[in-house]
C-alpha cells in the first residue's frame, strides 16, 4: 500500500494550468496498481479514456518505471505525473535514491525480462534521467494526441 507523503490531485484548474499528480513512498509501501490507478484518473480529468491506447501505453510506462525504482533501488522514491495544459502531453517522473542511471540491455528475443525499458522507449518521445544529490529522476514524455499516440 502506498503511504503518501505528499498527493495531489488537481481539481480545479485554471484553463492554463497542467493537471498533476504526486506521491512518495517508502519502499515496503509502494504499489504498482496504486500508481496505474493514479494514471488512470488523472487522464479521466484531463478529459481522456483511460482505456484508449494512450491511457494504456501511460499505464504502462508508470508500471515499468516503478517496478525498475522498486528492484534496483533501496530506499524512497517518488512518482510524478503531469498533463499539459492542452492535454496532449504526459510527463511521468520517477525518482529513486540510486544513483545509476536506467540500462537499456541489449535486446534478446529469447531472454525472459528485461523487457520493459525497450517498451518504454518505444512508447515515449522522450526518455531521459536527471541526476539528484541522492539519486535520480527519470523522465518519460508520452503523447497522448497526434502521431504519436495513435
């Protein structure tokens, strides 16, 4: 179960604010359908089904991200996600407190796991990892209108 240092939902927006979504947690707490529940509403807000393959491909991505903070670091870590103000970006941030930066291993059909960040990678126009004092953030950047996300 996820313990929430600090979550928020935008309710009320002016129209040029983006709707955004945090939470921290200790890492016996966290919960990867907590976090795509998390999506899931969010996009709702913003005025997209969830279930369109948009909301699918954000689930997704929320899920992997989580899951590598989860098994390669010790400690707390944090998700972030953001809709811009036009609803046709998401911005997902997770940070954790290792400071080793995601690796993309080398791609082997026959290797069972490991196959996530590929995924992610595919599904995002822009992956990125932000160094911190203690660890790191890493950014996806998911359309969810246009070429994109179709």
């Amino acid at each position: 179960m996820v313990t929430p240092l600090k979550h928020r939902a935008s309710e009320e927006q002016e129209p040029a604010a983006p709707l955004r979504y945090s939470v921290a947690w200790d890492a016996a707490d966290a919960s990867i359908a907590d976090a795509r529940a998390a999506v899931r509403t969010l996009l709702a807000r913003a005025g997209h089904d969830p279930g369109d393959r948009p909301g699918q491909d954000a689930q997704l991505v929320v899920s992997e991200l989580v899951t590598n903070a989860l098994r390669h670091a010790p400690g707390p870590a944090a998700l972030a996600l953001e809709v811009s103000p036009d609803a046709d970006l998401l911005r997902i941030t997770v940070s954790d407190s290792s400071p080793r930066p995601p690796r993309l291993p080398a791609h082997d059909p026959r290797r069972v796991g490991g196959h996530g960040l590929h995924l992610v990678t595919r599904l995002c126009g822009r992956l990125h990892t932000v160094p911190q004092a203690t660890g790191k953030k890493v950014v996806a950047h998911l359309r969810l209108r246009g070429p994109a996300a179709s």
